[in-house]
C-alpha cells in the first residue's frame, strides 16, 4: 500500500508541477510585456509611446527620487558578485562537497547541489524574492507584490540600493537563496533519497529561508537593524540567514534520517581531497563577492568587507590548522581548508561591521573552537552529519554573531551609530553588552525555528515520498541506485 501511495503522490507531483509550468507559460505569455514594459501603443517612429513616457519617468526618477540613479561602478559590482556567490554553488560547493565522500556516491552528491540551482530559482522567480523582500508582516513578504518578478526592473529599489537595478539586487540575494539550501546536503551525504530530498528543499527554502530572510534583512522584518525592525541584530552577509539557519537544520536532519551504514565501524575516507582543495579555493575566491557584494556598491565598505572575509579565512585555517597538530600530532591538509571555510563562516556576519584586526580575531576564534566541534561535539554526542555542516557553518556563524555584539565598530561602518531608533530615540548599536544581548536573541531565534521547522518538513516530507534511501541502495551507491551513473569508468 505505501509504494502504491507514494506512486499515486508523485503522479499528481509530476501533474501539479507540468501544471505550474504551464500557467507559468501563459503568464509571461499574456502578461510579461505589461509587467515589464508597459508599451503596447505605437507611435509613427515604431517606437511604443507609453514605452518612451516610462523610461523619460525612469530617467527623471533616476535623478531626483531619493538619491536612487544607477552606478555602473556599483552595478558592475554586484553583477560580478553574483557570478562569485553562483561560483561557490557551482563549482566550488560540487567539489567540495563531492571530494569528500565515497566514490559510489559523488555524482549524487553533487547532484543535491546542482538540482537546487533549478529548483530555487524558480522558487525565487515565483514567490521567493517577494516572501522575502516585498513589504509584509515582520516576518514575511507579501507574495504578490513581486509575483513572477513583476515590477522588478532596471528602476533601484532605494530601501535596499539605491544605485543599482532593483534587478541586480534580486539576482545577488537569489545566490544567497541557492547556496543556503545546498549547504545542508552535506549532512545527509550517502543515505537520502533523492526525490524525498528534492520536496524537502522545496518545503525548506519556502518555509525557513524565506521568513528568515525577511526577518533580517526585509524591510519592516523583525530582527531588522537598518529597515524599522523590532530586534536590531546585525548580520552583514548572512550568519542568521545563511549559515546558522543552515546548520542547525542540517544537525536535525542528520539526527532524523540516522547515520550511514557502518558508521564508526567502517573507513568512510574522502576519495578525492583534490577535488576538495579546488573546491575550497572556489569558496574563498566566492566569498569575497558573498560578504564584500553584500555592501550593495563598490565603495569603502565594500574593500573592508573584503579584507575581512580575507584575514579571517587565513586565520581560520591557520588556528585550526595549529590546534589539530598539537592535538593530533601533524596536521592535515583537509583540516587546514575546514578551518579556512571556519573562517570564513565565522566572519560572513560581521565582516561589514569590524576592523580588520577584529576579523583576524573572530578568524582565529573560529578554526579553533569549529575544530573541537567536528573533532569532540561530534564524538560525543555520536550525531552522523557526513560533512560537518553544523560543526563548521553552524557553529561557526554563532560565533561570529556573538562577538560580533562586542566588536562592531561605527568607525567601519557609521550606519550602524546614526540608524536604528527606538521611540524616538537614537540608539548605537555599537560593540557591548546591550548589542551582544542583540545578537544573542537574534541566534536563539534562528536557531530554535530552523529546529522547529526542519523536524516538522522532515516529519511531513518521509511521510508523504520517504527520505532514507532502502539498505540495498545505500550499499551499491546513490550514483547508481538515484540516478543510474557512474562517475568513473571501471
């Protein structure tokens, strides 16, 4: 009876989605001209008259509305930025990812990472970027403000940036929407099933991601420093969003789906550091468009983000590179790329809000203490999370966040002195007690609704298609069993 339920379940996936696509189809067929040009009427030049009245309106809006004309220093800048973050997915997360387990499941692997550039984007071309942009509630969008990306167009959106394209602020945070998500596939690596994954993601970046990311960074969103929030919590590139949200949910999901087959009693060595190696250095490169992009313009702010993310990745690898070999004995090259993604994951929120001795210390901080998370957490609470999601990425944004509540610094970044009001009053939000308690809310919260959530869709989601792949199919391989593959020759 359940192989039949779940066969009649994804037939009617399989039609609902065919019937997406086609209302998507007619959509953009019926209505995509009106949305994005408004010119239907001709004048005797061929040109369309309401077209030209609408980009005179543009032009005059670029000059006088609010400070908001387009940069093409700044355009250019987060263009490019967009390309690194999509860079950190494809190819660099794939190989990271993929490097680290068995050769039997590779393809598989990289598949979970692959897939979900399709999949969210189509999510975020739908509803996602307005759930989490659009003005709403302060904790999600209005899906229909930006339904289909409609009046989203070469016009800045001057709540968010004020000189680029409200397009290219879409496409730079729908980058960030891709990566989140993937990152959680290395905690379920060599069991999940991949159509039980694929729904699950679905549910996930809908229903965790997107409130999330309206929560910090939407306008009106709760834990809003900048945009009319309740709770100031800083987070410059994603701590809360990105990382925190990411690991805590892959902890849970790695504890619910139950360790790999021979878990502790077999070798479950990576079959390919190399691949791993590349893949880290597509990380740091990546992460560079990932926090100094987030300043939104290729300004000051931008080039001290940028050297943060920098010192703090090399103090990463170092710090933990030095413990292990105290540790251990030697040190290991894995170990010394674990520790620069530490670093790195460590600075993603403040690396637009300290100093960049500040960033060599939240570095140092970070490969230290992720390192004892992989290494003595791990072991002793004998959780299976195959790739060490929430020892480094989860982890390591908590403490990222937390010292960041010391160590922001308005002489980075001034906003952060001349921003946030609380009945009529002007409050810093500067390092100390008062911001570090901040941040600290601003962890729980994420941390116990990711939690919530991800039990819950992982309750919702084995029920309905399943999620741990059968003995047989583990054993020969996700490559083979998943996807019919075989990532070498024999």
């Amino acid at each position: 009876m359940k192989i039949v339920y779940q066969t009649l379940f994804m037939n009617k996936i399989h039609s609902l989605w065919l019937g997406f696509l086609l209302l998507a189809g007619v959509w953009v067929g019926v209505f995509g001209d009106v949305t994005r040009s408004g010119a239907s009427v001709m004048d005797s030049n061929g040109s369309t008259v309401e077209g030209r009245l609408l980009n005179l309106e543009r032009e005059m809006a670029g000059i006088s509305a609010r400070g908001s004309q387009v940069n093409s220093g700044d355009n250019a800048w987060v263009l490019v930025s967009s390309a690194l973050v999509l860079m950190m997915t494809a190819p660099g997360l794939i190989l990271f990812y993929g490097g680290l387990v068995r050769s039997k499941n590779v393809l598989g692997t990289m598949m979970h990472s692959l897939v979900l550039m399709g999949l969210v984007s189509a999510i975020w071309l739908v509803y996602g970027y307005s759930v989490a942009f659009a003005p709403g509630t302060p904790f999600f969008g209005n899906p229909m403000t930006y339904f289909m990306l409609g009046h989203v167009g070469d016009t800045p959106n001057p709540d968010y940036a004020a000189t680029i394209p409200q397009t290219s602020f879409m496409l730079f945070q729908m980058m960030f929407a891709i990566i989140t998500p993937a990152l959680i596939s290395g905690a379920v690596a060599e069991r999940v099933k991949f159509r039980g994954y694929v729904l699950y993601m679905l549910f996930w970046t809908t229903l965790v991601y997107l409130p999330l990311c309206h929560m910090v960074w939407g306008k009106g969103g709760y834990l809003n420093w900048s945009l009319g929030g309740q709770i100031p919590a800083l987070d410059f590139a994603g701590g809360t969003v990105v990382h925190i949200s990411s690991g805590v949910s892959a902890l849970v999901c790695a504890i619910m789906l139950g360790k790999r087959a021979g878990y502790l009693h077999q070798p479950m060595l990576p079959h390919n550091v190399v691949l791993s190696l590349i893949g880290t250095g597509l990380l740091w490169v990546g992460w560079f468009g990932f926090n100094a992009g987030s300043a939104l313009g290729a300004g000051a702010l931008a080039a001290s983000a940028f050297a943060a993310t920098h010192f703090s990745a090399a103090a990463g690898a170092l710090s933990w590179t030095m413990v292990e070999w105290w540790h251990k004995g030697r040190p290991s090259v894995l170990g010394a790329a674990s520790g620069m993604v530490a670093g790195l994951a460590t600075i993603t929120p403040a690396s637009g809000f300290v100093s960049i001795p500040s960033a060599f210390v939240i570095g140092l901080a970070g490969g230290s203490i992720c390192y004892f998370a992989v290494t003595k957490l791990k072991a002793r609470f004998s959780y299976d999370d195959a790739l060490d999601v929430f020892g480094v990425h989860g982890v390591g944004s908590v403490v990222g966040m937390l010292m960041l509540g010391w160590l922001a610094s308005p002489a980075v970044n001034p906003a952060i002195g001349q921003t946030f009001h609380k009945n009529g009053q002007l409050i810093s939000l500067a390092g100390g007690l008062h911001q570090f308690t901040n941040q600290a809310v601003a962890v729980m919260i994420t941390a116990v609704y990711a939690a919530i959530a991800s039990w819950v869709l992982f309750k919702v989601t084995d029920c309905c298609v399943g999620l741990r792949v059968d003995p047989e199919s583990e054993s020969i391989g996700l490559d083979l069993s998943q996807h019919g593959e075989r990532a070498y020759s024999e």
